[in-house]
C-alpha cells in the first residue's frame, strides 16, 4: 500500500485515484500518522458485501460430513513437581 501526506493526496487527486483502481488500497497520512484510505469502488463493495452467518458457512462447507477422529487420549498424566 503506498502512503500519500494529505497534502500531496489533494495536490494528486486524480493519480491518487487513478493507482487506488490500478493497483489497490492508497493510505493518507495526517500529520506522519495514518489518517485514511482510499479505495477503488470494486474493493469497497466487496468490503461491504453481504456474507454468511457461520451457520450457513458451516451447512455449505465442503468438509460437511465429514466424520472427525474425536477420541480422548486416556492415558495417565505425568507427574510434575511443584
């Protein structure tokens, strides 16, 4: 991710956009400390998609059935000295 001083960001605007599209996420700095971002419309969006509930990750997961070893190990503990 490049960084742009917010001075250089307004100065630049529309190169600042033009590589947000090209080449992904640009961050702005205020002051020497990371202030925003600058997103191309396609990033943003699938930022903000919908996703699924865990629920319905979990039932359309391709390991659904897959049975699990799920057997506790039953031997004795080790002796540790306190």
């Amino acid at each position: 991710m490049e960084t742009w001083q917010l001075q250089e960001a307004k100065a630049r605007l529309s190169e600042l956009v033009k590589r947000a599209c090209a080449e992904g996420p640009q961050e702005i700095t205020l002051r020497g400390e990371p202030a925003a971002v600058v997103l191309s419309l396609k990033a943003y969006k699938k930022l903000k998609a919908n996703k699924p509930t865990l629920a319905v990750f979990l039932q359309t997961s391709p390991l659904k059935g897959v049975e699990l070893n799920l057997k506790r190990d039953k031997s004795l503990t080790r002796n540790v000295e306190l």
